[in-house]
C-alpha cells in the first residue's frame, strides 16, 4: 500500500501497482473504489449521455472489434451518407427531452476533410443551442481542426485508446497508439476536455487491462470523461467468438479506473445489453457515474430509456444535473 499511496501522490501509475489492486479482495476493491468515489461525487447521481452515428460505415480502419470497417464483412461495412443537420438537431432534442445531458455525434472516418468539419461544427453549434453539452468521434484530426472545433463550442472530444500498447497490434494496424495519443494533445491544446478509455475483453489478459488504465491515468491531465467498453461481439469482425470477459473481471476493472482517476466520469458504455441489473449495479457500487442513454449505440444495441429508468428508481439513482 506504500508504493500505491507514493503514485496517489506524484500522478504517475505502473503496471505493477495497479495489479495490485485487481488483486485485492474482490469486496474490499469495491469498498475502497466507493470510498473514492464518495470524496470526489454524488454517490447517487448518473450522468446521461445519448450517441448518434452521423456517419456510418466504410470506415478505412481495421479495427477487429468494428462492424464499420470496409475491412470486415458486416452489414454496416458499406458507406452511408452523412446525416442532415435537421435529422441531427431533432435526434438531440428528443435526447434532451428524455433526459439525457450529453449529446455524442460520432463519424467512421480515419480523419475528416474540412468539408466534412464544416457540417459537423454546424451540428455542434446546433446543438449547443439546445442547452446541451457537446461530444464528437470523429477519428484523428489534422492540424487546426481542434482549434475550429473549440471556437464552435465543443465540450467533449473522444478518442479512444482502446487497450493497451502492448496488445494494441492485436487490434488495429491501419493507425499506431502514438497517432491516438498525439490527437489527444491536439485536443488538449486547444482546450476541449478529453473523452478516452477503452474496451475490455477483446482477448487481452490482466496484465494488458491494467496497461491499459496506466495509459489513461498517466495522461496529464487523465480525461475528465472515460468509457469503459464491454466488447460486443458482432459476426463477420475478427472478434465475433472471443470469450466474455468474466463479470467480476469487468467490475474489477471499473473499480480500479475509478481509484487511480478518481475525479474522471466514469461511463457504463458498449455491452450494457449483455449485462444484468445487478452487474450494473455492482459496476455503479464501484464507480461508474455515466451511462449512455438510448435505444442504440453507433451500431449496436443499447438497453431502452424506459429499462434505464426502472433500474435507476429501483437502485435510487437520478440523472446528474447539467451545470
């Protein structure tokens, strides 16, 4: 525990310690995971959150886990055109009206043209006017483009680091982790706050999900929002027979994300359809504060708003306010 309260105090996190602490007793990491929890949030508010596909599919990446790549046989590999501004504006207000504070626009593009950021910085403007925060995916970005992104009035830019250096060639070869890592300083520099985590159970061991919340919580600052996938396992991706990640394992890893980042959001995001009521709540129990809020996800299944709303009231949650 010395070694663990000495990186609590410089900021700087390894490999070894963090395995530690998935180490622990499965109830005494979630107790110490709350005990975090509580010093930095409301123990019993969730942050909502809803994603939109503006763009869908022929993305040039070969991402194994992505129906949306060119390079795996799905339904969703085919290009498809570029939402409207109207379709965008009236999706976010209904979000609005549901509830959800977030609003998140995510594009299958490598990197977009500036033809293409000019339809999204008007969705931003768009919806910034409805009251909401704003979030974008829109892949890695050239020089300037955060700069015209923050003068529109983003909040949020994600880009995810997916899983750690290590194992990140298993995953992706069309971009290197140091292309993510420098669209995250493009981000930080031109002062938008950082949306980045990563995917659990895409086959890596311990050792790489560890890895992999090392990354996140080196970062300086460590993002103020971090998603943590469970992987949804699609047909025709490279990833569609890997085994389930086990369900401690999952929560274990919310735990740890949320002692070593303990200011972060931490988001409840991909594979919620595969998780029960009481794995969620565990997951809430060590630290999550975030979900996303929606029929759909990109291009997978997300629990109805009405199920999300039983679970809440039955656990005695409410939705975070907007600030």
């Amino acid at each position: 525990m010395e070694a663990m309260a000495v990186e609590r105090e410089t900021g700087f996190w390894t490999v070894t310690t963090v395995l530690r602490l998935y180490e622990m007793p499965f109830l005494d990491l979630v107790h110490r995971a709350q005990e975090v929890h509580r010093a930095h949030h409301s123990p019993n508010e969730v942050q909502l959150s809803t994603l939109m596909s503006i763009k869908t599919g022929a993305c040039t990446e070969d991402c194994a886990y992505c129906p949306q790549s060119k390079h795996h046989d799905t339904q969703l590999a085919d290009d498809q055109r570029l939402a409207k501004l109207q379709e965008v504006v009236e999706e976010a207000r209904a979000a609005r009206d549901q509830g959800a504070q977030r609003f998140c626009m995510g594009a299958a593009w490598r990197s977009p043209t500036e033809r293409q950021l000019d339809d999204v910085i008007e969705m931003v403007r768009a919806v910034k006017a409805l009251g909401m925060e704003t979030c974008v995916t829109l892949g890695m970005l050239k020089d300037g483009q955060a700069e015209r992104l923050k003068e529109a009035g983003l909040d949020y830019y994600n880009h995810n680091l997916d899983t750690s250096p290590e194992f990140y060639g298993n995953i992706i070869t069309t971009r290197t982790y140091q292309d993510r890592l420098d669209t995250l300083d493009a981000v930080r520099d031109a002062g938008i706050k950082v949306c980045c985590g990563g995917i659990v159970g895409l086959g890596e061991s311990r050792r790489e999900r560890a890895g992999l919340l090392v990354q996140l919580a080196n970062l300086k600052p460590y993002p103020e929002s971090v998603p943590i996938n469970n992987l949804v396992r699609v047909e025709g991706t490279p990833l569609a027979d890997v085994p389930a990640v086990d369900e401690f394992e999952f929560v274990r890893t919310i735990a740890v994300a949320r002692i070593i980042m303990p200011a972060a959001v931490l988001r409840l995001s991909a594979g919620r359809t595969e998780m029960s009521d009481s794995m969620q709540a565990l997951c809430f129990m060590a630290g999550a504060n975030s979900i996303f809020y929606g029929d759909e996800l990109l291009t997978t299944a997300n629990p109805q708003q009405a199920k999300d709303k039983h679970l809440l009231e039955r656990l005695g949650m409410r939705p975070a306010v907007l600030s």
